[in-house]
C-alpha cells in the first residue's frame, strides 16, 4: 500500500513538471509591473479621453482628446493627470475624434500634433480625416487657438472602416492606423508626405489576429509597438532589420492591464520608463491616469 502511494505521488511529480514544460502560457510578464495609480484627471471637461500621446515640445506632459461629440479642443496633463493648458481647433468639428499621436512632419525641426478623426461607428463615412498643428509650448492654465491646421484626408483602399488607433513612425512621419470591429482587424499606412490638397488613399499592409483595438503607440528610440483593446495590452520589440509592418507580422506578447471601465488611450513614457493609459468616464468611474512602470533588467535599461 505504501508503495503505491509512493508511487502515486511520484507520477503527479511527473505530470505537473510536463505540464509546466509543454508550454502553458506565462501569465506573469516580466517587463513591465503592474499598474500604479497616477491620480484621477483633474479637469472635468475631459470625461471622454480617448487618445493620449506624450508631448515632445512639452517634456513630461501629454496631449488627450474627448470622444465624439466633444468640443474641438485637445487638452495637455502632467504625468499626476493635472490639467496644464488647452488647444482650441477653430473651425473644426468633433465629429469622432478617436486617437492622437504627436511626432515628426513637414519640417524636420519641429513636432506636431496629430488628431484622428477616424470614428466610424456604423461604417458610413468614405471619408476619414487626420488634422495636423505644430505642436505649441503651453503655460500652466493657457488657453490657445490655433489656425493653421493641416487636413489630411483619406479613403481605406479596402471600404468603409471603423478605426480608433493611430500611431506614427518618427523617423519616415509614416502615419499607421488599425481598424477596429473586425475578427482580425487590418494595418494601413499613409507614408509620408501626406498631402493636404487631395484626398488620399490608405494602403492596407496586413491582417493582424486581434480584434477590437482602440489605440497603439510606436517607440521609434526603442522600437516598440503598444496595440490595446478593452481588455488587453499588446507588445512588440523590432530588431534594426524589421520595418514596422514586419514586426506586426510577429506573435505580440500581452502585458500588464488593469482593467478600465471604458480604455482607449495608450502611450509609452516618453523616456521608455514604462507606459500610459487613460479610460473615459464610465460606470460612475472617474478617469485616472495609470502607470507602468518598466522593471530594469540590467544597467543598459536605466
């Protein structure tokens, strides 16, 4: 009787060191901690964030939008979620204001602002747009209108699409924008220049196995890629041979999320220390600025 005991237990040692070796997902990723709270968004007007990207002309500080319906106005925070200033976009309409990126452009010594009116609920506009301003240095509580606004307007090559993430490549100023509700969703890209006096058309590149992405970011320093949904986090890192499309094609790792009532923004810290998220007001939930932060694995990290 003994024996088989012995010998029981010896066999449950066995099948749980296969198991462990017959590759079980990791649910515990490595690179990045798990999220901390940066404070709750001190501004009221901004209750539906739906974009964030951090600034390059304002160090430390990040660029948001609201959602559709919003005023046109894109608003910039500290890294506590702090209300610094306010861009007024006159003469423009929040039709469907979905994402917003901030990086290189027609002059190569300066950043801009992108905001992605990309929206499209119910698949019926042909047309997209994509609106372009230098990036402006804030003062704390500045209010400023800006006029001198680049449209870049566009048609997917492929219909009529619904998309929320949009991001941008700052060594080419390539534009890349994923749709949203399909089971596998597409990567379209509109290389630079990108012409204001036409309308434009954005190239499909790739079907990607996600589905429901509602932001993205792109590290150009580090060569990594964030894609979110409303449950998940995904991640990329390039090698110097790899395009952006290329990398794409690769199996994306999933890192840590604290779950959001209503999540669509994403970015990295503009000094690779880690990475944002933002979720709109929803289910009585106050938006809150969440970090995390990268784990440092050796000295060439910090």
């Amino acid at each position: 009787m003994r024996q088989n005991i012995i010998l029981l237990f010896i066999v449950l040692i066995f099948f749980t060191a296969c198991g462990k070796k017959a590759g079980q997902p990791v649910t515990e990723n490595t690179l990045f901690t798990n999220a901390i709270v940066s404070n709750n968004l001190d501004y009221a007007k901004i209750n539906e964030a739906s974009g964030l990207d951090a600034g390059i002309v304002n160090k430390g500080k990040f660029w948001t939008h609201n959602d559709s319906g919003g005023d046109p106005e894109v608003y910039l925070i500290d890294s506590l979620g702090k209300h610094v200033g306010t861009v007024i976009l006159e003469g423009l309409v929040n039709r469907d204001w979905e994402d917003i990126t901030v990086g290189t452009g027609p002059e190569k010594d300066k950043s801009y602002v992108y905001v992605a009116e990309i929206g499209d609920n119910n698949a019926v506009h042909d047309v997209k747009y994509i609106y372009r301003f230098e990036e402006p240095l804030l003062q704390q509580d500045q209010v400023l209108t800006i006029t001198a606004i680049d449209t870049i307007a566009f048609q997917f090559d492929d219909g009529k699409r619904d998309s929320e993430a949009l991001m941008i490549d700052d060594a080419t100023s390539d534009l890349y924008i994923f749709s949203k509700r399909e089971k596998q969703i597409s990567l379209y890209t509109l290389p630079f220049p990108q012409r204001t006096d036409t309308f434009l058309i954005a190239t499909k590149q790739l079907t990607m196995e996600l589905t429901q992405i509602v932001a993205a970011d792109f590290n150009v320093v580090t060569g990594e890629v964030l894609l979110k949904n409303y449950d998940s986090v995904y991640y990329w890192k390039r090698n110097e041979a790899e395009s952006i499309v290329e990398l794409l094609r690769n199996k994306a790792q999933t890192l840590p999320y604290e779950p959001e009532p209503q999540g669509e923004s994403i970015c990295f810290d503009p000094h690779g220390k880690g990475y944002y998220t933002v979720s709109e007001e929803a289910k009585g939930v106050k938006p809150a600025l969440l970090f995390y932060k990268r784990n440092l694995i050796n000295e060439n990290d910090k």
